[in-house]
C-alpha cells in the first residue's frame, strides 16, 4: 500500500512552522525592547539624521548611555561615546536591520537609543514603530514633497505616511506647524500627546557655536526631547555642538584654487525643491556673496522629474551668475528654463567624466564666489566631494 502525502498538507505545515517561527521572534524582539528603558524614534522628510546625532550627543551630555543609529548618507551606529561605526552591510538595506540593531544595544545595557526611521513605504514606517521600535518619544522633523512615489502625490499622503511613525501612548514632537492638525488626530486616537517645537527658540549665537551650518529646527527639536529626558538645556546644547556632524550636514568650506579664494557649501542631502531653497535662503542670509553665485547640480540619471524641478528652482528662484550641472540628454530640459534666468551662464558635465572635470570647472570662477552645491551625494557626488576637500584651506 503506497503512502503519499498530499502538497496541500505539505504546503499548510509550512506555512504553520513558519508563522510559529515569526510569533517566537516578535515575542523575542518585544522581549528586548523591555530592557531599554527609553526609545526615541525619528522620521521626517528632512533633518533625520541630524537630529538623531543631536539628541544623542545631548543625552550623553546629561550623562545617559545613549546609543543611535542613522540612516543618511552614510548609515551608522553612535555608540555611548559618541563614536561612528560604520554599518557593512551584504546585502539591501531592510528595516529588519532594525530589529538586528535593537538587539545588539540591549546587551549593551543602555539608557537610552535614538533611532532613525529606515522605512519610506507607508507601511513599512507603521512597522518600524508599532512592531520595531514602540518609541517612548517620537520625532517628526518636517513634512515636504519627496518620495511621492511611496508615499503618495499630495502633501496629506506624505504627512499621513510620516504620522505612522507617531507612537502609541507616547509623545510626538515636530518643528512642522502645517502638520499639526492631522498629527493630532493621529495621536488622539492612539492615546499619545503632541508639541509643536519653534525653531525661533534656538538663537543665532547658539548655532555659531556649531563647526557646520546647523538648522534652528534641528537644534530645537533636539533641545525639547533632551528636556522631556530631563537634561537642561545648557547642559544638552552644550554636548550638541561638540558632536560629529553627519556626511551629509551642511558644511562651509574655504577653497583655494591657486590665488582664486571661494565659498563651497555642501547642501547636497536635502534633494527636494522645497528644502533646497529654504536652505538657500539660510545661506545667503548668513553669507551675503561679494562675487559671483554658482550652483553645481549633480543629478540622477533615475530621477528625471526631480532634475527638472531642481533645474527650474535654480533658474526660476535662485538666478545663479553660473550654474554646473553634472548629467546626461539635459539640453532639452534646460533650454525650457532659460528664459527664467538668461544671463546664467550653464555648464553641463557628463555623468562619464571623472570627479576633476567638476572640480576644474569651478577652478573657472571668479575669485570670491560663492558655490552650492545640491542634488545627489551618494557616489560621485561624494567623491566630487572628496576631491573638494584638497582645495580647502583655514584663516
């Protein structure tokens, strides 16, 4: 007599063995958020990491053994110290990474851990929160008009996708007045509070105490949660501006090309319109150009429509004297655009051209100009960036 076993059955066992599997590790994992005594959880469209950086060095500050990890441009983990490790990774980055990481930090027997969200899809970030992190104290830094393609293409879909992170029986800070309403009847109906944090609060002799050109709404963001852990703010403030700011914080650097003196300020992490051109406004506001302004745009050959945006921003609402595009098929696009600013004198370098040619062609300018750069970081733009460096020089 044969016996054969039905695929039906075999699949049901399966599928059985693998749900008692991912119930042990979900109790496993809530196991192990039980032993961290507070959890801080950031998302936003802008800021994340800084902020991250921020309240962790503010925390320590206080004497709390604080642990964060960031996502930015170069993830990594902030262990108590304030030191960088660097996150290798083998594979794509996935929010189970987060799980991994939480688990390492509670042998490490902390006080407290500031994460930085990972998830961009809208439930993923729910995820990220109500399974991953269940934060004590959540922070939103600010909703703007990026990831439409996960997130949706109104600014109610971006803001509702961000609210998932918003925690349960918990407290959400943001720096986003717009925001407010929705974020609080999200919170209403999760039992969690919300504040509204102004960034007026923080003065401009607090940010020149920062080595790198720090945001107001980062620094109060951070400032108001370090309070709610029961930090003061000189205390906090105090360790913020000794901290290591991210790869992709918004550096000043004094270049010399030969006899030619320049400002470069690296505002490539914030890749949207919206931020880009509040970040201009901070800029120029602090550092009223005696020269010429050039823009220097690195693009993505996967994101023509942000190119264009970011294209019409600079010759719309910035108006450079120059402006150095590294990209490809971009004639069309740009020769839309020049009526906005015809006096602009536009540079186009090919994606296949090493990180010297940008560098020679910003060798061009005229002495004392003033160059912002935006766009993509990751890659060349990071090794632009290196090569960069090699032309600074210090008063």
């Amino acid at each position: 007599m044969e016996f054969s076993i039905s695929p039906v059955l075999i699949l049901g066992s399966i599928s059985l063995l693998l749900i008692i599997a991912g119930l042990i590790e979900f109790s496993a994992h809530q196991a192990i958020l039980s032993t961290i005594p507070k959890r801080i959880h950031i998302n936003g469209t802008r800021g994340k990491s800084s902020v991250t950086r921020l309240i962790a060095a503010g925390l320590r500050a206080g004497g709390l053994k604080t642990y964060a990890k960031t996502t930015g441009t170069a993830p990594r983990v902030i262990d108590f110290e304030g030191k960088d490790r660097i996150i290798h990774r083998l594979r794509k980055p996935s929010i189970g990474e987060q799980v991994r990481l939480m688990r390492f930090f509670s042998k490490e027997k902390p006080d407290v851990v500031v994460m930085e969200c990972m998830a961009v899809q809208p439930q993923y970030q729910w995820i990220a929160e109500h399974q991953m992190i269940k934060a004590d104290i959540g922070v939103i830094t600010n909703v703007r008009p990026d990831h439409i393609e996960e997130m949706g293409p109104t600014m109610e879909d971006i803001t509702r996708s961000l609210g998932n992170t918003i925690p349960t029986n918990g407290t959400i800070v943001t720096a986003d007045q717009d925001a407010m309403p929705l974020f609080s009847e999200i919170a209403k109906g999760r039992g969690s509070s919300v504040e509204f944090v102004d960034e007026n609060t923080v003065s401009h002799d607090d940010l020149l105490r920062f080595t790198y050109l720090e945001h107001p709404q980062n620094v109060a963001l951070a400032l108001d949660v370090c309070k709610k852990m029961g930090i003061d703010e000189k205390t906090a403030l105090d360790g913020m501006v000794a901290v290591r700011p991210d790869l992709g914080a918004l550096t000043v650097r004094n270049l010399l090309f030969g006899k030619n003196e320049m400002i470069f300020i690296n505002g490539m992490a914030a890749n949207d319109p919206v931020s880009t051109l509040q970040i201009w406004n901070f800029i120029i506001d602090r550092y009223p150009s005696e020269g010429d302004v050039c823009i220097f745009l690195n693009t993505r050959e996967d994101r023509r429509s942000r190119t264009r945006q970011m294209l019409q921003l600079v010759m719309e609402n910035i108006k450079p004297n120059n402006l150095i595009v590294r990209g490809n098929n971009l004639d069309t696009m740009i020769s839309h655009l020049t009526h906005y600013s015809p006096e602009t004198i536009i540079n186009v370098v090919p994606m296949d051209q090493p990180a010297s040619s940008t560098v020679n062609s910003l060798k061009l300018l005229k002495k004392d100009s003033l160059v912002f750069a935006i766009g993509n970081q990751v890659g060349m733009g990071q090794t632009i960036l290196e090569e960069i460096k090699t032309y600074q020089y210090h008063d």
